[in-house]
C-alpha cells in the first residue's frame, strides 16, 4: 500500500502523527470504450463550448453555475484561501457507542498508521478504544473536502471511516410510508421469522462470497485470447506518421497550386523566353500535316 495523506490524530492535549493509507480497492475488471471495428480506443476531448478550442489542465478551473446560467469560477488559489484547519489534522471532538451510528453515513475507509515516534499514542489510544467499546467521531480534511469520520479498531489497527454529512443523507418520502400499513397476519409474521432464523449466521464470514460476474467476465476474456480473437489497434506512434503524412501532402498540394500560376501566365502570353518557346511549339505542331 501507498501512503495517500499525512498528518495527526488530535484528541485533548494528546498528538499523534500518522500516514493515512486506502483500505479498500476497487477490483472490477477495467474495460476500456473501443471502436468494434478495430479495437481502437475511443478519447474524449475537453474543449471549451464557448469558442470550441481545446484546453488543457493548467487552463482548466472549478465553477459554480448559478441559477440564470452565469458561472462563478473558482481557482486553485480562490479555493486555497478558504479556510481549512482540519486539512492535516484528524480533530477527535467526541466518542460514542458504534450501535449509534448508522451505516447509511458511511463512506470510504482508511488505514492509519503511526510514524516511528509516534508509536506508543498510538497504541494508548487504539487499546483504549477498544476497552471502552467506543468509536471516535472527528473532523477531517482529505482532498480540500471537509468530512465527519470516525475512529474504530479493526485487526489491532486505527480505522478512520468517513462520513456523510446529516444534510447529505436524504429522508425517504414514499406514498406507502403515508398510508394506513397493510394488515399482517401473525402466522405470516411467524413464517418469516422462521426464514430468518434458518437462514442467520453467527458472525459474517465474507470469505464465503465472490462476485461471480467479474468470474465470468475475466473467464470470457482469457477464453477470447486463448482463441485469438483479439484486435491490435494502431500505435500512437503510427498514428502521428498518418498525421505527418497528412500534413506533408496538404502543403504539397498548396506549394503545386502556387507553382501552377506563373507557368500559365508564361502560356498565355506573352514575351520572353517563356513565349518564346511557346511560338516554337506552335509551329512545329502546325507543320507536321503538311509533310504527311
């Protein structure tokens, strides 16, 4: 793994410098958007619609549009003015009972490792986490994006989860839920308690699952390249001579039309050697059926 952001666990007095590492990965198969025809990959242009140039990264902002259509742009350094306290820091403000967080605020997790000084804080905090069956709720900054998170202990390690904010997790507004509720009867609910009961595990095991379409798919791919039935579209490098090429024919085609033009003024007309050569011709073709 790669360390991804740096900076401390801040609870009280005590801090504790840490690295701050992705503890989940995405493990889809990366399929790529190709012309079917030719196995030739499909790019996408960013190119302003404005006046339709393209625009490269250093040229590119972040921008608000606001209701009537005008756009607030905001740059890298609008955006690095904006106060930021807890962009390498992980603020502890609270601790609570795991069972009081709902999972629907999750987001993404984190390992957290400490530093070589920092050994023992950590440790102290880990361990007490663990006595007291508490989780840390704290404030972080990661990617100039404020987050709640918490603090768990997973495999002896220091988890940080972040979290939506309240605002960010919609309310469920369904015509049912406004309803009188359907009656149920209670052999009905007795039979799906049985469901229940005969399909509960004591623990989760998730070893025990796998996605089987990614199975198939990565199966479909060896099979079709076992097979040969592959494409091998140009090379970038091939690509730039068709362009070169291209380019080198279009102004042969400029510099010929250019070239034309003095030589049929030279015919049309008039003195000089150009005419001169000209007459000569003329004559020679005009003779040749007289000694026929």
């Amino acid at each position: 793994m790669r360390s991804m952001w740096k900076g401390s666990v801040s609870f009280g007095l005590v801090n504790i410098p840490i690295q701050l590492y992705a503890a989940t990965e995405n493990k889809n198969v990366s399929l790529r958007q190709v012309h079917v025809a030719d196995g030739g990959r499909i790019q996408y242009k960013r190119f302003c619609t404005v006046d339709g140039e393209e625009v490269p990264y250093a040229e590119i902002a972040k921008g608000y549009e606001l209701p009537d259509g005008e756009m607030v742009v905001l740059t890298d350094a609008d955006l690095a003015e904006l106060p930021l306290p807890t962009q390498h820091a992980i603020d502890v403000l609270e601790f609570v009972p795991l069972e009081s967080i709902d999972p629907i605020r999750f987001d993404r997790t984190y390992y957290l490792e400490p530093q070589k000084n920092a050994v023992k804080p950590y440790v102290v905090l880990r361990d007490a986490l663990h006595k007291a069956g508490h989780v840390a709720i704290a404030k972080v900054a990661v990617r100039q994006r404020e987050s709640l998170a918490l603090l768990r202990v997973v495999d002896d390690v220091l988890v940080m989860t972040t979290m939506l904010w309240a605002d960010e997790v919609r309310t469920p507004d369904f015509g049912f839920l406004r309803e009188d509720p359907p009656q149920v009867r209670p052999q009905e609910l007795t039979m799906a308690g049985s469901l229940i009961d005969s399909l509960s595990e004591p623990v989760f095991e998730p070893d025990k699952y796998s996605d089987s379409y990614r199975e198939a798919l990565e199966s479909m791919i060896e099979t079709k390249a076992g097979g040969g039935e592959t494409a091998r579209p140009a090379t970038q490098g091939e690509k730039a001579e068709v362009v070169d090429l291209m380019a080198a024919l279009e102004a042969s085609v400029s510099a010929a039309k250019k070239s034309r033009g003095p030589a049929k003024s030279g015919k049309t007309g008039a003195s000089g050697e150009s005419g001169e050569r000209t007459r000569k011709k003329t004559a020679s073709r005009t003779r040749r059926p007289k000694s026929a």
